[in-house]
C-alpha cells in the first residue's frame, strides 16, 4: 500500500482524556519554512489527515516542505516511500534509541540497521534520525543496545554523506560525549532540542543544529527558550514532532505540519526579530542540512 493511502497508518496514537480535533489553520506565513522532522505515519484523533490532506494544509499555511522521520523499520520504509512519492517531503530513516533495545533483545539489531542502510541510499532519504540516546524511558539494561545503535548510525549518515537527527531524552552529557568521541556528521540536528544555554552553545561551537518544537512555547520550558536566545541564528531549525507536541494554545490537541506558524511566530517574538526574517533564516538553515527538496 502506498504512504499516501489513508488507511496505511503504522500505529495510531492513544486518545486517553485529549481533545482530539485538529486546531484551527493559523494566519499563514509569507515566507515560506519547512517542518524539520514530524511522524506522519502516526494516525491522531477521530478523523485522521492522510498523507495528502496534511501536505494540502500545511502548504495553506505557508510550509514548503517536511521532514518525515521514521524510528523503526516499519516506518522508515513508510517515511522513505512518502519522500519518493511527495516533492514536498524528504524522509530520515533509523532505529529510535528506545526501539534499539527491543530489535537487540530479539537479535535483530544487525538486521535493522542494514535495512535503515539500505533505505539511506535512496535520493530523497537526506537524513538518518531518529537516532540517539534515550536514558527517561530506558533503563540501564537497554543502554549498550542504544550507545551500539547510535554509534552504527553515526556511521551511516557519515557513509551516505547526509544529515542525522538526534533524540536525546536525559542523556546529554553522554550523547555530547559520544559524538566527541567518534565525530559528529558534518550535518547534525538535535530533534525537539531539550537541553539548557550552556548545551546550546556547546553544540552550536562544534556545528550543531538545534531543531525547537512547540514545547518552546510550554509555560515550564524556560530552558529552551533561554537556549534559543543564545544559539548562532545560522543553526537554529523548526520543528512540530507531529502528532506530538502542539503549541500552546493548543498543546494536548493533535499537532501537525500546518502549526508550524504559531511556534515560529513565538520564536520571533522571543528573539524580537522580524517574522520573515526568522522564516528566511530557517528556510536558508534547513536546506543547508537537508538540501533542495526539488532535487
């Protein structure tokens, strides 16, 4: 089944006590940005967008293009087919740091990581994410299977000369250290950045890209926000995570591409930039990363 098949989810979201409708569109930007990393094969809410009707909003609302990441074999080939069908849509492919312990457990992280190999070949993977290390939802005992994984993607994103995504959930001193130790990729991106000031200057001297979701937004994330004042304006991202993460006014409520405006807006209004100017800088840092998504 194709990736803009509407039945072809590869899970679906738990609804639990949410509002699950989709927020409003917001006013769109004039300048065009693009959705640095999202999960669109995750169905949300009721009525679900496919493929299509998430690419058909978020281009009414001022996004060029996203990111599709996958974390699992299933979806990586979904985010891979979805980036080879859409212009509008670039696919990044790995094992998620809290799925590596699981392939190992059952002896197939060998096998997972050749297929997330295999996958990076194509012309329109421009990223291998997300990988990482996850110490919040992982315990001690999946910890070798992730820093195993994590490196092994660090080696392919080198091999395929593209970009690689991190996940890094309450392990940022041992993700700085791994890449320390082996070499970052010319091109890395902390997804949904989480770290403080000092992290975002010690990534941004060493040439990361800090990528920032609608949590910047949150009222409990001084963190971040004072992370993004401090970060080189050359290597800052947006993101939704979707369907995760929405921004405030809407957090708990399915998030999606087209709700990329109302965290930008936030950003500009924190950096006390100009809208456009913001949108211009992320538009230029994003396809330095990840290249034309007319090729």
């Amino acid at each position: 089944m194709a990736a803009d098949d509407p039945s072809n989810y590869v899970r679906r979201r738990e609804k639990g006590g949410r509002d699950v409708t989709y927020p409003p569109l917001p006013e769109p930007l004039a300048v065009p940005v693009y959705d640095n990393h999202c999960h669109l094969e995750i169905a949300d809410g009721d009525d679900p967008l496919s493929l299509d009707e998430q690419l058909a909003r978020a281009a009414a609302a001022g996004i060029a293009g996203v990111v599709q990441a996958g974390g699992d074999i299933d979806s990586s080939r979904w985010s891979a087919d979805a980036a080879a069908r859409h212009p509008r849509v670039l696919a990044a492919v790995a094992i998620h740091p809290n799925e590596a312990p699981e392939y190992a457990a059952a002896g197939r992280l060998d096998e997972a990581i050749a297929v997330i190999d295999e996958l990076a070949a194509q012309p329109r993977v421009r990223a291998i994410g997300e990988t990482g290390l996850d110490f919040f939802r992982t315990g001690e005992d999946g910890r070798p299977a992730q820093f195993t994984s994590f490196e092994a993607h660090i080696a392919l994103a080198k091999k395929h000369d593209i970009a690689m995504q991190i996940h890094d959930r309450d392990a940022h001193e041992a993700v700085l250290a791994t890449l320390e130790r082996v070499g970052a990729p010319e091109r890395t991106v902390f997804h949904c950045f989480s770290g403080d000031a000092e992290m975002a200057r010690i990534a941004t001297d060493r040439g990361c890209y800090l990528s920032f979701a609608g949590n910047i937004t949150f009222r409990n994330a001084q963190n971040l926000r004072d992370a993004l004042a401090v970060a080189s304006r050359d290597r800052i991202l947006v993101e939704t995570d979707a369907p995760f993460l929405t921004p405030t006014p809407f957090r708990g409520r399915p998030n999606a591409p087209y709700l990329v405006p109302v965290t930008v807006r936030f950003m500009a209004g924190e950096l006390g930039v100009d809208v456009d100017e913001l949108c211009a800088q992320l538009a230029a840092n994003t396809l330095a990363v990840y290249g034309s998504f007319l090729d």
